[in-house]
C-alpha cells in the first residue's frame, strides 16, 4: 500500500512488490463445543457458570460481554442489545463500539432468561452485568488463566478459549435450525460471505437437508402420478361418456 503511494506520487517508477505471491496462511479451525461439554464447563468455571452458558448461547464477543450493562438486557423480549464493547489497549480498557460498529438485537435463550433476571437483581441499569472478583470490569487478560484454563482442563477441554464460545453458539444455532442470515445477525458480522468464510462446514448439512426435502416432493409427485392423477383421467372420462 505504501509502495503504490509512492508510485502516484512519482517518487518510484514501479512497484517492486507487485506480483510477490504471499505465503497462505492457515487458520486454526474452530473449535465447536456440544450442550453437555458447555454445561460440564459451565459447572466447573463457577463462579463464572452464567457466564459461561451466556457466552456459548449469545455469541457475544469478549468485549461485547464485558462492558454489557444491565440496561442493554430486554429480558421481556428476550434480547440483548449490543451497543458498545471494550478494548484493552496498553493495559488499559478503553470503551467504544463493536467490531462492526454497528448495534445488534441478539436473542437469548428462555432458559437463560431467569438466571440473567436473578444475577441483575436490584442492579441499577448502568451496572455491568458480569464483573471481575473486585467488581470491575472482567478482562480476558485475567480471567482466562485464572477461571477459563483450569476449567477446561479439568473437564477434558484442554487449550479452549473464551472466543471458542463464540465458535460454540455459532455452531448451535446451525444446528437447531438457524441459517446463515440469521447466524450473521446474531453474531455481528459485516455480511453473509463473512459468517460463510467462517463457518462453511456448519452449514454443509443444509445441502443433506434440500437433497432429502426433494427427494421427499419427488416421491410425492411420482406417488400422485401413479395413484390420484389416473384416478382423476378416468373419472373425467366417465363424466363425457354418453348416457351417463
């Protein structure tokens, strides 16, 4: 980028970069963890359970959680709104907007529902939801070594992260019906091609689906041949024949 500045401003004849193919990088695949694995790390991350299941079941970035306050939670609706998000910089938090920069509607799962109603209880609304052991902010900084790591550990899940959560609910919601727009919308992303770079193989049992679905109406169509399309040939034919 800055050789082609340099290039329009004539201070280089020619771009020595251009044409250099880059080595491809290869990306880790993510890691998508079952309802009994969130529930078994859930259970031995106390005191950071809720945590744990709202992370596996939102999607919601690390940043995104952390500075989530009380009055972002529609629990009527079962929404969380997501408006502003936390980055660490230097050590220090600093607050600003999503990734995407944009807001989000997220739904919550009902069973998730009383237990947030529970954990916010008598919180005033520009409270945040989860908080480190002396009530500030959480940072993934401290809370992965301290609570993440040992909790994955001990359940079999050695090397998990707070973003596989997010992989996690992605790979939920596929799997209980959602599509590609929908998982967009949930987890922020800036378009559909994004959540499909992601997760292309998430939605590799959609195309099973549309096989069986057409097979399904093919069979039907050729059952509806074979047995009500004659029947109906044949009693338009009596209905035309003489004397009846």
């Amino acid at each position: 980028m800055i050789l082609g500045h340099a290039v329009r401003d004539g201070r280089i004849f020619r771009n020595p970069a251009d044409g250099v193919r880059l080595p491809r990088v290869l990306r880790e695949e993510p890691v998508f963890l079952d309802h009994a694995q969130v529930a078994a790390l859930a259970d031995a991350c106390e005191p950071y359970g809720l945590l744990v299941r709202f992370l596996a079941y939102t999607g919601l970035r690390w940043g995104e959680m952390s500075a989530l306050r009380v009055g972002r939670l529609d629990l009527l609706r079962r929404r969380v709104n997501v408006a502003v998000a936390f980055s660490e910089v230097r050590g220090q938090l600093i607050e600003g907007t999503p990734k995407s920069h944009h807001r989000r509607s997220v739904p919550i799962p009902r069973f998730l529902v009383d237990e947030l109603a529970a954990h916010v209880a008598g919180r005033p609304k520009d409270a945040l939801v989860f908080t480190a052991p002396n009530r500030g902010p959480l940072r993934n900084t401290n809370f992965r070594p301290r609570f993440c790591t040992p909790a994955a550990e001990s359940v079999g899940l050695t090397g998990l992260t707070p973003h596989d959560l997010r992989h996690t609910a992605a790979s939920l919601a596929v799997a209980a019906g959602g599509n590609v727009k929908a998982v967009q919308r949930m987890l922020g992303h800036a378009s559909a091609a994004m959540t499909l770079d992601v997760y292309a193989d998430l939605f590799e049992d959609d195309l099973d689906q549309v096989a069986d679905r057409l097979d399904q109406a093919a069979r039907q169509g050729a059952d509806y041949m074979r047995t009500g399309a004659p029947d109906t040939v044949v009693e338009l034919f009596k209905r035309r024949s003489p004397g009846q």
